[in-house]
C-alpha cells in the first residue's frame, strides 16, 4: 500500500531523485519545453512552480533559496530576468503537462511538461 507516501521514487535514492527533478527543472528553465515521462513530469510541477513563485519577487533571500536548487548562474538570472517576470500577477498554474504518447523502446507514458507563458 503506498499510504502516506507523497512522491515517486523512480527506482533511484533521495539525492538521485532530486538530481533528476533539479535537472528537470534548468532544462525546463532553459528551453521552456520538455520531453519526458508523464510521472517525472507530473512531480517536476511540485519543484518548479515554487520556484517561479519566489523567482517573481526579486530579492537577494528569494535569490538564494532558488539557487539551492537552480545550480547553473546563467539559468537562474534567466529565471529571475526573463521567466518569472511574465508571470506576475498569476497565482500559480505557471506549467502545462500534456501527453504525447507512448516511448517506442518500453511503451511508457510521455508528456510534454512547458511554461503556460511561453516567450513570444
């Protein structure tokens, strides 16, 4: 029974697993859009859309709690700079997840994860 467990494991150990959301997150940083199974992508919300939350009041405490997780310097000034401020004002909601089909190699469920504001 899995009562009281709040997240997937992915076959992997607690700092793999946040190794993996952390460079879920400065891919989607990075390019917007990504590609990757649908349960990665459905517990990728849970770390990004905090982010963007704090990233939308830029101040040097959000800029450090951020960068407990977003690692690459040029990620997150592009978090703080071009990302978050097209989201002001919204409560939330920040990322869309939408499937896409199956993997060809293992049949398992893929989903595009992007920023409901993409740039234009």
């Amino acid at each position: 029974m899995t009562h009281g467990v709040s997240h997937r494991h992915f076959g992997r150990d607690t700092t793999a697993r946040k190794a993996l959301l952390r460079g879920l997150a400065m891919n989607i940083i990075e390019h917007g859009t990504i590609e990757t199974t649908l349960p990665k992508a459905k517990d990728l919300r849970r770390v990004i859309e905090p982010l963007i939350t704090r990233a939308r009041v830029d101040t040097l405490q959000n800029r450090r709690e951020v960068a407990k997780t977003i690692t690459n310097p040029i990620l997150l000034k592009k978090l703080f700079e071009e990302v978050a401020p097209r989201f002001v004002g919204v409560n939330g909601g920040y990322t869309r997840v939408m499937k896409a089909g199956f993997r060809q190699g293992d049949a398992a469920d893929m989903a595009l994860i992007q920023l409901t504001k993409l740039p234009e």
